[in-house]
C-alpha cells in the first residue's frame, strides 16, 4: 500500500497510508491530512489513488503545491517524490511491486553423466575387447550404453547438449506494437457543450470536487472510468458503473455532476 511520509524540518511527524480513493489535504479539521498552518489553504489539495496509481492535484491554494520543488497543479506521483507545503513535506512512497522476476540465464542445457556410468560404459567395452570382440562391436558396445545413459537423461528432462549444435535459422523479428488508440470527450451538455478533452495522460479527473467527481485512465487495455467521490455513481449509457472501474467503449455516453459527454476514439 502506497503510504506518505509527513515531516517538517527534517522531523518525521507520522506516516499516512493512502487507504482512500480520495485522500484531502488542508488547513482545515475535515481534510483527511491537516495540516495546521496559515502557509496551507483550507482544502490545499487532494490525491486521487486508483489501484497502484496515485495522483496529486492542487485546489487552486493561495502559495500552490510543489513537488521536487517544482510548481504543480497536477502530478502523477512517482515513488520518492516529495510534496511541499509551506515547511512542510510529504514523502510519497509507492506500494512495492511484485518481486521483479530472476534475471534469465542463457545456461545451455547438458547431459548429466554420473561418474558410475561412464565406468560403467568404459568396463563394458573393455570387457568385449578382452573376450575377442573386434573393435568395431567394443565401440558400438561403448556408445549403445551411453546413448541408454542419455535416454535415461532426457526421461528425466536433461537435454543432451549436441556435440555440433547446427545452426538454427534466425527468428523473424516480432511485428511492431500497434500504437494504443488515443481516446477523447466531447462535453454535449452544460455551458461547455461542444468542447472536446484528448485524453493523453495516464490520470484525468472529471466533475465537480464535493458533488460528484470520475477518474479516467489510461492503460494497456484501454480507457476506464472509475468512480471517486459523490453520493452517486457515474453513468454510462444509462446505467451505473459502481465501484469498480469501468471499461470505456468507443461512444460510449457518460453523465457525470449533470453533465452529459460522449466519449469516443480518435482516428
């Protein structure tokens, strides 16, 4: 769980896990994080964690918010950043990933010939060259018994390395990734009607703070809507998203704080 570290001259004062999807920063009692001083506005500013992802946004504060001493008014947090406040300082700290998988090692695979049969092939072949048998028959002795020696090794998933490995043929390089499809709204409704967002960035937070407001991210797999704060859900195409975030289809209608968007994909 991501978690922030809140300190003020170098004194660590505690530690906030980010627990909330909604997580408020400001002077005043109600904010999740208070911080009571005049260098901090009543709501100074709110970070939004969806999943494994956290981002800062500032409420339009009297002296602004700085991370890494940079002027913000929205950021996508990333692990060791530090959100300034006047004297005072949140370190934010990302949730550890899932342990990073081990380093792949082009070992080849071998043959594993135990000491006792290799006697046991050489004793063999010495003992038909002993008993008369011509060479040809000692030799072909020799290798019928290491070939049940490395029959046993493959039955027990060893892989003989070959004495001359043939080349094999180069692999065709993999077909480029398709770009993934940049997303967009067009607000249909209220005094924005006909205006259109391109979603670019990973984060877009949507709504009015203290009615009713969305998150929109971007991944891999696509756009979701993710419901953050509000009595109510969002709705898309008439129907409720939950708490759950929300796959986003091309033209898709959505209705957020009683504004009316479509959303769609650019060509």
């Amino acid at each position: 769980m991501a978690k922030l570290i809140l300190s003020m001259d170098g004194l660590v004062l505690k530690e906030i896990p980010l627990t909330k999807e909604r997580t408020t920063i400001g002077r005043k009692p109600h904010n999740d994080i208070q911080i009571d001083n005049l260098a901090v506005s009543g709501e100074h500013a709110v970070i939004v964690t969806i999943l494994n992802d956290s981002f800062l946004e500032d409420l339009g504060s009297t002296n602004g918010t700085l991370v890494n001493s940079n002027t913000v008014k929205k950021h996508f947090l990333q692990n060791n950043d530090v959100v300034e406040l006047g004297k005072y300082k949140l370190k934010y700290i990302a949730e550890p990933g899932a342990a990073q998988p081990a380093e792949k090692a082009d070992f080849e695979k071998t043959m594993v010939l135990r000491p006792s049969a290799m006697r046991a092939a050489a004793e063999q072949a010495k003992a038909m060259t002993a008993g008369g048998a011509q060479p040809q028959a000692a030799e072909a002795a020799r290798v019928a018994a290491l070939q049940a020696v490395g029959s046993a090794a493959q039955a027990a998933g060893i892989a003989e390395k070959p004495a001359v490995a043939p080349a094999a043929p180069a692999a065709p390089p993999p077909p480029p990734r398709p770009a993934q499809p940049l997303g967009a709204i067009q607000l249909i409704s209220g005094a924005n009607a006909g205006k259109e967002l391109e979603l670019t960035k990973p984060l877009t937070t949507l709504g009015k703070p203290g009615v009713q407001v969305a998150v929109l991210t971007r991944r891999p797999q696509g756009y979701f809507i993710t419901h953050v704060e509000g009595a109510n859900q969002p709705t898309v195409n008439g129907q409720s998203i939950g708490t759950a975030p929300h796959a986003l289809k091309d033209h898709d209608l959505i209705e957020l704080a009683g504004v009316k968007m479509e959303f769609f994909i650019k060509t």
